[in-house]
C-alpha cells in the first residue's frame, strides 16, 4: 500500500469523524446521561473504528460505530449498577449550563429524563436506538447483539417503566 | 398510551440534542485517533488469508465480534494454540506417570520386604525373658514412650518425637532404629520391660 492510499483513508475517516461526531456523540449522551463520559465512550469507539477503517471504509462504519458506542455504554452502566452509582452528569445539567430549564419547556421532559436515567442500561439503549436513532428491530437486535424477541421484551419492559414513572409524576405534581 | 410517550421521548431526545454539539477540542481529538491507533487489518490479513478458505461466517461477523467486546478469529486461533500445547503437555506428562510407576512401586516395597523379616529371628536373649519383637497387639501399646527413649551409648539419629503410627505389622525395636545392630545381650533395656501391658511413660532409665 503506498503512502497517498493511506493518507487517503486516513483524510476519509476524518471525514468520517467531522461528519458522524455530533450525532454519535448524542447517542453516546443519552446512553450513559454523563457528558464527559460520553466523550470518552466515543473516542473508544473511534479508535476501534480507526484500526478496522480499511475494512469498515466499504461498508457502514458509523453503524459499527453505534454497535462500539452502545455496548460500551451497557458495560459502563452495569459496572455502574454494581457500585450502586448514579451517572454525574444529565442531560438537564446541560440544559442548566446552556441557561434554560428544560422543565419550562415541557412539563414531561424532568420526568421523562428521570424515568431514562432509572432504566437499566440495555433497556436505555432499546429506547434510544429505537425513539432517537429510528431504527427497526432487526437493526436493535444486530446492533445489541440480542435476538429480536429480546428486543420487544426489553422495549415493552422499558415503555411500562416510563409509563408508570410519568404516571407517578403526573400523580405526585397534583 | 405509547404512541404519545414515543412522540414524547422522540421530542424529548429532539430538544435535548440541539444543545449537544461535539466542540472543537473534542473533534480534533477524535481526527486524532486516527493516528494514534494502528491500523490492524494489515498484519492479521496474513494470518486470515491461511484460513480463509475453511472459514463459513461472513466477513462482517469478524467486525461485528469485536463490537461486542467477543472473541475475534485472531483470538480463537490463539486459544485453540495454546489448548493445543496444553492438551500435549498434558499427554507427556500422564505418559511419564504411566511409565515410571511400575518403577516407583518397586522402589516403594522394596524397603518393607527387607526390614520386616530382618529383626525376628536375630534377637538374642535368654529363653525366660519374652521375646524383645512386639507383636501387633503389643505394638500399640508400647509405641508412644518407648520410642522417643535414646539408647546409652547408642545416640538416636532421629532425635524427634515418633514419627510413625503403628500399622499393625511388626517393626525393629526401638533400640534397633538407631544403629541398626542389636544391643548387647547383658545391657539390653527390653530385659527389665515387663512382658506385657504398656510401658511406663517415663520411658526405660539407662542403667550404667
């Protein structure tokens, strides 16, 4: 391989990068509610797309990307699940930073977020694959690595929490 | 019920996202990565390329593998390797052990055979005293104290407590285990044991 070939793969994985960063790096908020872990969970996947990038150029590396992303994301929430933690940051710290009260905005986005934050991590990630990157089953049971009937339980396991914690909120704010 | 909290979680992600932009700290050092991470498919494509014919998951299951943190082709052939060794090894070893055990129960027998018939018919001592070999019932008996009682004369090499049990099969006196001959007739200790029961645990005094 000549020196242009690999610069020139090199140029598109940063392409690659400018293009995919801001989504991606959402994805990775709303996985673990902690930006700079998000960050560090996305460099990770990153660098595991760098070193496969002249295979994964062909096909759909940012797919590969959000597989690299979730799983992280899963590991780092069960290891968190362990030490009983809680993530230190929320997407509400960084609407509190940007200067709003995401509460003004909508009187379902506190309970929402909390709700969110109290999955447990795969059932997390079903909802954000599925309500914020819009895909299907079959693509959440390729990226999770779970069967489909994996996926439609841990959906509708996810959607009755929701539920119940936006019902108890509704409940408690009257 | 749900399509309302999907509309709502699909707005809630919507309005939360415009406030999330990846800065200009955070790309550079993702273009970064690029560099400092080596690219791996060169060298292994070598390795793939001896087994590539027998291989029947699809190329993007090697990919899809390592997303999930699983084990890559690379690592599977590792570990059949080092099976391979293990399993090998473990082969010599049960052949060594097969082999050198005819050997080491001829070694372990050969000792028993020699020392249990030496001492019986070797002992001196007048025909009214009894008989200084115990037998098994008076082994048991008389184990514990006298043992440990060196002979004058005749330093113990053991110098420790009694290492043996008795096993119910006779064994040399006491006062053999030392040096391996008999005492002399007329200072023989045994002469002044009793002839049955056990012995005194002050053990036998030397007599001068």
């Amino acid at each position: 391989m000549s020196t242009r070939e690999a610069r020139g793969a090199t140029d598109t994985f940063e392409e690659f990068v400018t293009a995919t960063a801001g989504r991606l790096l959402r994805t990775a908020v709303f996985l673990v509610y902690d930006r700079h872990l998000a960050e560090d969970l996305l460099q990770v996947a990153y660098e595991r797309v760098a070193r496969r990038w002249r295979r994964l150029a062909d096909g759909d590396p940012e797919a590969y990307a959000r597989r690299v992303l979730v799983n992280l994301a899963i590991d780092e929430g069960k290891r968190r699940a362990r030490r009983r933690d809680l993530p230190a940051g929320s997407v509400a710290d960084l609407d509190r930073i940007a200067g709003r009260d995401p509460l003004q905005d909508s009187p379902l986005d506190g309970e929402l977020e909390d709700a969110l934050r109290a999955l447990p991590a795969q059932q997390r990630a079903v909802v954000v694959l599925r309500y914020w990157c819009d895909l299907g089953e079959r693509e959440i049971a390729d990226t999770l690595g779970i069967s489909r009937g994996t996926v439609k339980s841990h959906t509708a396991r996810a959607m009755a929490a929701l539920r119940a914690h936006v019902r108890e909120g509704r409940t408690h704010g009257r | 019920m749900d399509d309302d909290l999907g509309a709502a979680l699909r707005d809630h992600f919507r309005r939360a996202a415009d406030d999330i932009q990846p800065d200009t700290a955070l790309l550079h050092r993702l273009r970064e990565t690029a560099s400092a991470a080596p690219d791996r498919t060169a060298p292994r494509r070598s390795l793939l390329s001896l087994t590539r014919s027998t291989r029947t998951s699809p190329p993007g299951r090697e990919a899809a593998s390592d997303a999930h943190g699983g084990a890559s082709g690379r690592g599977v052939r590792r570990r059949a390797v080092w099976a391979g060794v293990g399993v090998a090894a473990a082969v010599v070893v049960l052949m060594l052990v097969v082999v050198l055990r005819p050997e080491g129960g001829e070694e372990k027998t050969r000792p028993a055979d020699q020392v249990v018939p030496a001492p019986a018919p070797t002992r001196p001592g007048p025909p009214s005293t009894p008989s200084p070999m115990p037998t098994p019932s008076q082994h048991v008996s008389t184990a514990f104290p006298s043992t440990a009682t060196p002979t004058p004369g005749t330093p113990s090499t053991s110098g420790g407590p009694p290492s043996s049990r008795p096993s119910g099969e006779p064994t040399a006196p006491p006062s053999m285990s030392g040096t391996g001959e008999p005492p002399p007739p007329g200072t023989a200790p045994t002469a002044t044991r009793p002839p049955h029961g056990p012995t005194p645990t002050g053990g036998v005094r030397p007599t001068s």
